[in-house]
C-alpha cells in the first residue's frame, strides 16, 4: 500500500513538472509573440514617418498590414497605452505620445514636422507670400531685404547663414501687413534653427549651393522691385524647390 502511494506521489510530481515546463514554453512562446507583434508595429511606424501626434490606421487596417489578429493588436495598444507610448479617444482614434491637454497648435507642428514636410509647407505658402509682399512692399521694407540679402552673401559661418537667410523670408513676410502669414514664416524659421535642420544642412550644403542660393535671393529682390507679384511668386518657388533638391536628392 505505501509502494502505490509512493508512486502516486512520484507521478503526481512528475505530472505537475511536465505541466510547469509546458506553462513556461507557452509563456516563453507568447512572449516572443509579442516582441515580434511590438517590432511589427514599431517598423510599421517607421516605414511610415509617424512621430508623435500623428494617428494610427484602424485596427481594421492596421491588423491585418501588420500580419497579427485584431485581438492581438488590441492587447499590443492596451499596453502601450499603459506604458503612455500611446493614447486612443473615444472617438477619435488611436495617437502616438500622450494625450495633450489641449488642441496642437500650428506652430507646434511646425516645429515637430520632419525637415521634408516644413519644406513641403514652405513651398505651398512661401511663394504666395512673395506675390503679396511685391504688390505690398514699402520702399523701407524692400531695402530691410535687400540689406538681410546682402549679409547672406557675406557671413560665412552656418549659424550666421541660418540667421540671416531666416531673416530675409522673414522680412519678405513682414512686408505683406499679414499677421497669419508672419506667424507661419516665423515658425517655419524657428523649425529651421533646430538641430535637424543644421546637421541636414552641415551635410549638404556645398559652397556652390550657397553660390546658387545667394544668386536666387538675388533674383526674388529683382522682382520684388519690379512689383511683379507673379514673377516674384515664381522667384521664390524656383529658390525653394532647388533648394528641396539640395537638401534631399
């Protein structure tokens, strides 16, 4: 009788260590489950330039780009919502960072935009601002970018460049009497002063691209002079999308 209760005792151990190994292979499995589902995510954000702020796709979507079950999505964003990589309105979707207080404003996304997409925006507003300012201009504010030009042309060094390049799309802007387009060429400079911007530039930017840039700023105070808001416009839009192939082609 002991005999039979002993090796009951001995299967019953070896039966719970079998059921041990088996529960930590399937949590050791799901774990890596879930780095792979994490990795799978963190590429997708990635591949797709996403920074904070910016919303993710539905679960609908998402689930299936990411080759895992919309379940699995699910616990993936829950606990990326506890940890505060994340945060999902109730209506409103899924965002990454955490939740703000209140509505981004546009200077702040300026400032959080990629170089490309400030450049982008820049492209989209800066020519019609050049237009304006043509019509617009006071003999005072045309020989405040006159002078910004010239010192463009003389400073040597990359910060004293980035201040008065920023300075001369910024008296441009002053000369239109247009707050809103002020504010948006005032941010887009202080989105250009950032450590992105600079090393971007650093990399770049050969003596010959300045030589050219320098001529092109040239060229927008020839037309602004002329009073040509649409060859001032086209001044500016040359300028800005060689610049766009000077930074990133």
């Amino acid at each position: 009788m002991h005999l039979a209760a002993n090796r009951e005792m001995q299967y019953s151990t070896v039966r719970d260590q079998a059921i041990k190994r088996g529960l930590a292979i399937l949590a050791t499995s799901d774990q890596r489950s879930k780095a792979v589902e994490s990795n799978e995510l963190l590429a997708f954000i990635e591949r797709h330039g996403l920074a904070e702020g910016d919303k993710l796709p539905p679960e609908r979507e998402l689930a299936p780009e990411l080759g895992i079950s919309r379940r699995a999505l699910r616990q993936l964003l829950t606990k990326m919502e506890l940890e505060g990589q994340i945060w999902r309105g109730r209506r409103n979707g899924t965002f990454l960072g955490r939740r703000t207080v209140g509505p981004i404003s546009i200077d702040q996304r300026i400032l959080r935009g990629s170089p490309a997409s400030v450049l982008e925006a820049r492209i989209a507003v800066e020519p019609t601002v050049a237009g304006i300012a043509a019509v617009k201009a006071s003999e005072k504010d045309l020989q405040t970018i006159e002078t910004c030009m010239r010192r463009t042309a003389e400073v040597k060094d990359d910060d004293a460049w980035i201040k008065w390049d920023g300075a001369f799309h910024l008296a441009i802007a002053e000369a239109t009497r247009n707050d809103i387009l002020i504010g948006l060429v005032t941010a887009f400079n202080n989105a250009r002063s950032t450590g992105d911007w600079q090393a971007l530039r650093l990399a770049t930017i050969t003596p010959e691209k300045r030589r050219r840039t320098i001529a092109h700023h040239r060229t927008i105070c020839e037309m602004l002079r002329k009073r040509s808001a649409e060859d001032a416009s086209r001044a500016m839009r040359d300028h800005l999308l060689t610049t766009q192939r000077n930074l990133f082609e």
